[in-house]
C-alpha cells in the first residue's frame, strides 16, 4: 500500500514537471508558419505527387570551372571566387565572357523530360549575384552579357512545354551586391542590409511578375546572422510572395522566426512548406516514418559540386544505380529528391551527366510506378530495398530491390495480420512467386527464373481486409 502511494506521488510530480517543462519551452512565436501543415492544395499535391526533380545550378563559376590561372581547385566550382581569393572585380567581368551559344532550351528540357523528372530548378541568382535574367534592379545579369537574350525566360517556355514544374532557385547571400552584409553590427550595416532587403524583395516580385508560370522559389544562402536577425521581414515576404502567386511552393530555408530561429521555429513548427535542410544526405533509411513534414533531399553526381567542375576525377562519381535507390528511398520516406546538374559556360552538359540522365531514364521508363504518386508503405526498408505504395491503390505494394540475396528467396516481413495474395515481377504480370508464410505476416517469395534489369520491382497483392480469409487469419 505504502509502496503504491509513493509510486502516485512520484507519477504525480513527474508529470507536474513534466507539463512545466513543456510550457517553459513553448515561445509565442508570430512571426512563425503561415498556413497548417502539411499542405493538401492542388498545387502541394502536385509537388508532392512528382517525386522527382532536376537542380540545376548554373552561372558564371561554369566559365572557369574549378580552374583558376592553370590551378586547379578542388571545393566546389561555384565557391572557385572565395577558393582561389579572386577579387569581385575579376570574378564579375566573367559576364563579359558568358556566352553559351550551345544552349539549346529544348533540347535540356527533352533530355530532362526523357530522365523522368516532373519538376525543375534552377538558380536565377546564385551566391555570386549574377542574374541568368534580364533584371531592372542590377546590371549583373544575363542582358549586359555577350548572350544578352532572356535565357531564364527560354528555360521556362521549353521545360513548361514538355510538362515539367519550374521552380527557381534564389541565393539571399550576394557576392557582388555593395549592401550584403553578413552581420549588422553598425547603423551603417544596418542602413545598407535595409537596401538589400528591398533588392532582394524587388528581384523575387519581377520574378513572379515575369514568368507567371513559375511553382515554387527555393531559398538559399540564408545561413548568416543577418538574415536571422530579420524573421518577420522572412514572414511578410513568404507572405507577398504568396500573395503575389497564389499556390507558391517556398522551401524552408527561406525563413528564420523573430528569434533567429530557421527553417524550423522556436517551438520545433516547420516553416515554409517542405523541409529541404536535405543536403547531399538522405534520412536514416531504417526510420519508419520520416517526418509528417513533406521534404526534399537535393544531391549532386559528385561528392560536393553543384556548379561545373572540368575535372571530375577528383571525387566519387555517383553512378545511375546510386541515384536511382536515392530516388527510391526519398519515395518510401515520403520525400522527393531533386538530382543537381551543373553545364557548361558553353551551355552543354558533359557527356557523363548526359549519359547518367539518359541511364535512369531507362529505368524510369519501365519502373516509374513505383515512384509517382508513390510513398511511405508503412513498412521498414528491408535487407533486399525499399518498399513503395501507389497512393491509387489499397491492396497493392511495391517492392524495390537493390540487394538480391544469394539463396534466391526475399524475406518480406509485413504488418501482422497481412496475407499476400499474389506476388509478381512488374516487368513479367503473368508469372507469380511461390509464397511461403513463415510467420504472421511474414513470407519468404521463391525467385522467378528470368532476367530482370537491376533494380527490379516485385509487386505485392495483399488480401482485401474485409475477406474472409484475412478475417481468419487474423484471428490465428
Ligand atoms: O553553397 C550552396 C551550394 O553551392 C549549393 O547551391 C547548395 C544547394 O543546396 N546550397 C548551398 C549550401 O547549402
């Protein structure tokens, strides 16, 4: 009796600690998200049912790539400026150069349409600060280069007309512009940090303004003191934006809270409307569930180039069938990944990339089943890959197998409860597997004699749950 008492009283105060605990960490925030999450308007739906993406970054860092007066630099391209500690003066005449008279619109989006992607973006503006359109508020831009035409607004028509989402990439962090300040210690950084700002809220409007097309903005260089030290300005901009474009897609590094917070607030709430903290990593492939927020992993081919680099000897180069199980794992995690290519100053991609994109293309064309409109199966990854489920179909399940085991047999652990009915390679409907249940809701499948492109897809039939036999074996 004395020994349940003590154990009430001990629950009791745990649990006073406990709810003081949890109000001492809950900030009122104002200046947090702006809608509730996640999304479910048409246009997150479609961001979310695409799936897969192409980055593309690409300014004037591709002229030089990686190589500065015969020396070559191994960081990524796109940092070559701050690498080799060329003067902005130097690195900014590079738009008397930018010329790229093999950039061919159309033939990037084919080539982006044939790889699978449904969604594209590019850097309008990366941490250099050249502009790739023509803008009123710089002359740093596309206008004032040999090439002087409208490249974003070419990029936009042919990818819109081969049915891919455009989505522009825009670097806060600005090399070139007089008033990027990195902190605000004086008046006069401050002064000046107010003129960025309103650059910077001007570029984005004309952008909107400009190609009404666009779905979604996707923030970058947003990691300094100073843009933290400036949430509500990040609130009321997401705000105007949305405004401006009613179903904009804004990622979360777009936004700090009033207390410097970024990409999630002070309480933990997600800003923006996906997470894209995802930078060359995926999530732990064995956590069940992610998170409820959507997210994006962006991944570059080499280890750590987004820009053009001459020299791809220096680094692993990712091959197709890497990129693809990223693909496939983003999927079963509810995420969407968004693969980095980085031309030429020329306007071409190196044959690498050519042939990588052309390599998941092939896959995709057999397999992308398995990826759109796809997601979480609420299941673990496995030993042999991932699992996927159409968000069209109850019964079905896909299985994505990278690691064929050596006994020919796919150990499947299911739910409890779950009877599969049929089991059968995507690429061959007609001949199923021979199932043996090994435990509740677990079954080996017995190999199916015949080649099969790896990776390769198993799709599973469960039993209906309103059938008799589920009922039973439930019961079991
Ligand atoms: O510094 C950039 C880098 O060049 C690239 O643009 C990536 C893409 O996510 N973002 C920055 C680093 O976070």
């Amino acid at each position: 009796m004395i020994k349940r008492t003590i154990t009430c009283i001990g629950l009791f105060l745990l649990a006073i600690i406990q709810l003081q605990a949890q109000n001492a960490i809950k900030k009122e925030v104002k200046y947090g998200q702006l809608t509730e999450l996640p999304r479910q308007d048409e246009a997150m739906k479609k961001w979310r049912s695409n799936r897969f993406g192409q980055f593309i970054h690409w300014g004037l860092y591709a002229i030089p790539g990686g190589i500065w007066e015969g020396k070559t630099y191994k960081y990524a391209a796109e940092f070559l400026k701050s690498s080799a500690g060329i003067s902005t003066a130097t690195w900014d005449s590079l738009q008397y150069q930018f010329n790229p008279v093999k950039f061919d619109a159309k033939e990037w989006a084919k080539m982006a349409k044939d790889m699978g992607v449904k969604y594209v973006t590019i850097t309008t503006k990366h941490h250099e600060g050249f502009c790739l359109w023509p803008s009123k508020y710089t002359d740093f831009d596309i206008e004032n280069t040999p090439y002087r035409k409208d490249l974003l607004g070419e990029f936009i028509k042919a990818y819109n007309e081969e049915g891919i989402d455009v989505s522009l990439y825009y670097s806060v962090l600005d090399w070139h512009h007089p008033d990027w300040r990195y902190k605000l210690n004086t008046e006069e950084d401050k002064a000046a940090f107010e003129r960025l700002k309103a650059f910077t809220e001007n570029q984005l409007l004309e952008l909107l303004e400009r190609y009404p097309t666009v779905k979604g903005l996707w923030f970058d260089g947003t990691w300094d003191q100073c843009w933290k030290d400036n949430g509500k300005f990040s609130y009321d901009l997401e705000k105007k934006l949305k405004e401006k474009n009613p179903g904009l897609i804004v990622n979360s590094r777009m936004r700090a809270d009033e207390y410097g917070s970024r990409h999630f607030d002070s309480n933990g709430v997600l800003m923006g409307d996906y997470e894209s903290g995802y930078e060359r990593r995926l999530p732990n492939p064995w956590d069940v569930a992610v998170t409820k927020n959507d997210w994006e992993c962006c991944m570059t081919i080499p280890e750590n180039q987004w820009g053009y680099h001459k020299d791809w000897t220096l680094t692993h180069i990712k091959t197709s069938n890497e990129l693809i199980e990223m693909l496939v794992q983003c999927t079963s995690q509810n995420g969407n990944f968004l693969l980095n290519f980085g031309p030429r100053g020329e306007g071409n991609f190196r044959e690498k990339e050519v042939k990588l994109a052309k390599e998941i293309g092939d896959w995709m064309d057999d397999n992308s089943s398995v990826i759109y409109n796809c997601g979480y199966a609420g299941l673990k990854k496995q030993s042999w890959g991932y699992f996927t489920k159409s968000s069209d179909s109850d019964d079905a399940i896909n299985m994505v197998v990278f690691n064929k085991p050596i006994n020919g047999k796919y150990r499947v652990k299911l739910n409890k409860g779950s009877i599969i009915k049929r089991a059968y390679l995507l690429s061959k409907p007609k001949k199923s597997f021979n199932l043996e249940e090994i435990a509740n809701g677990e079954y080996f499948l017995d190999d199916v004699k015949g080649k099969c492109k790896d990776p390769f897809v198993i799709i599973i039939e469960l039993e209906d749950k309103d059938s008799k036999k589920f009922k039973q074996k439930a019961l079991t």
